[in-house]
C-alpha cells in the first residue's frame, strides 16, 4: 500500500481511539472533526481500506438515511493495528490515551498479542495498567459511592466482578511469563496493591487442598506440602474467584 495512504490509515485510528464515542468519517464543510478530509483522493482511498481489511479497521454505524452524515467506530483490526504501529515504549501511553470506549479493549487485545508475539518486555506495563484499572473499578463495588467522571460501569455488582476479574486474569498472565525475577516481583507487588490475595509463599508448608493448590507429583487432601509457586485469588462484589492454583510438592 501507498506509504502516504497508510500514514492517513494510521493517524485515523489514533484520532479514533480517543473518541469517545463514533466519530465521523469525513470532515464536515464547517468542520475538521472527521477522519479523512474527503472521499476522493488518498483521504479517501485510506477510508475505504479500513473496511476492506480483514478484520476490518473500523465499521460504519447505523444511519437511517444515506443523505446521513457517515459514522464509524472502530473494531478489532484497528486496534491490534494500532499496538503494531505503536513501539513497545509507548504502548502504555496509548492506552492512557484512549478513551473509556476502546481502553479496556485495547488493553485486552495488547495483552493477547504480547502473550502470543513473546513480547516480555511488554509485559510489567500491561501489569500497571491492569493495575490502574482495577484499582478505578474498586470504588465501584456495591454501596459505594460512583465517581463523578462515571467511566465505569455502574450497571451491578456482576458487571463490575467480571471486568475486575477479566483485568486481574491479565495481570496474572503479565506475572506468569514476566521474562526476569525483577519483573515477576513488580507485578506480584501491582498484584497485590490491587486487592489481589496471594496464595502461598515459595518455600511456605500448608496443608494440600486441591481447590487451591496444583502438586508435582501425588498428594491427598491434609498432606503437608511446600510452596513452588504461589497462586492469585480475587474476592469481589460476587464472590471469590481463583486466578491461579498454587504449585506445590510434597515434603
């Protein structure tokens, strides 16, 4: 694709993310507000690529007329192109960038793609913004008050239980395959500055229960085993929730 073609593309979807809400696919004649300045052209080759692609860039939203003014929001192609387009240094950035409307998802998808590209530099601040972002939903567990930005959502305490284990399933993996002890310790302690209970220490004696802890080898319930691995659980607005079995062995 045309170099100039694929600037435009990019710089779309960084106007995109920040959007929050669709946002116009072309300037208005009183306005600058869209993505590309017209349908002709390189403005409008790019605009049209970003349906093309598959999964497509951006989708176009709902109009009740064509004589309508053209609306899109992005999808998951956009995004993942996006945290590709973004070095590593400033994907954090990009996602603090991005408005309540794609962050969760951006954070999401960057986390698959990190996982799945072995980008363990990448990982302490997938942690970090996990962290932020639990620690945000925390304060809208049932009977406390909402703040008055609202960017949560406030539909229940189911909703907010799911995100917050969904955020705290991310941090985990981030710890898991933190590619040095350094790392793996930042994210243990983001872990548990977010309300995220440990299980275990390394070295630490307890009592095998197998809805807790995964043993190397044979062990019954009310054996002694020892620590190899410690594992996560959250408690939210819903319950309790294991993350992450313990690894154990037996003594």
């Amino acid at each position: 694709m045309d170099p100039e073609i694929e600037n435009l593309v990019d710089v779309a979807l960084r106007k995109a993310v920040q959007a929050s809400g669709p946002v116009k696919l072309y300037h208005g004649k009183h306005d600058e507000d869209g993505l590309f300045a017209g349908k002709r052209g390189r403005e409008g080759k790019a605009a049209s690529y970003g349906f093309g692609t598959d999964p497509a860039l951006w989708s176009e939203e709902p109009r009740s007329s064509m004589n309508h003014t053209l609306f899109v929001r992005l999808e998951g192609g956009g995004l993942e192109r996006l945290i590709h387009q973004t070095d590593s240094p400033d994907r954090k950035q990009l996602i603090e960038s991005a408005s309540e409307l794609y962050r969760r998802e951006l954070l999401e998808r960057w986390s698959d793609l990190a996982a799945a590209h072995h980008w363990e530099q990448d990982f302490p601040e997938i942690a970090n913004c996990c962290s932020s972002l639990i620690d945000r939903i925390q304060k809208l567990v049932p009977g406390s008050p909402a703040p008055e930005t609202k960017e949560e959502p406030t539909s229940g305490g189911g909703d907010q239980a799911d995100f917050k284990r969904r955020m705290a399933h991310e941090l985990v993996i981030a710890w898991k395959y933190a590619p040095t002890i350094e790392a793996k310790q930042s994210i243990a302690n983001a872990l548990k500055n977010s309300g995220i209970q440990q299980i275990g220490e390394p070295g630490e004696g307890l009592t095998m229960d197998g809805g807790l802890h995964r043993c190397e080898g044979p062990a019954f319930p009310g054996d002694t085993v020892e620590v190899v691995e410690p594992g996560w659980l959250v408690h939210d607005g819903v319950g309790e929730f294991l993350l992450e079995k313990a690894i154990v062995k037996l003594i």
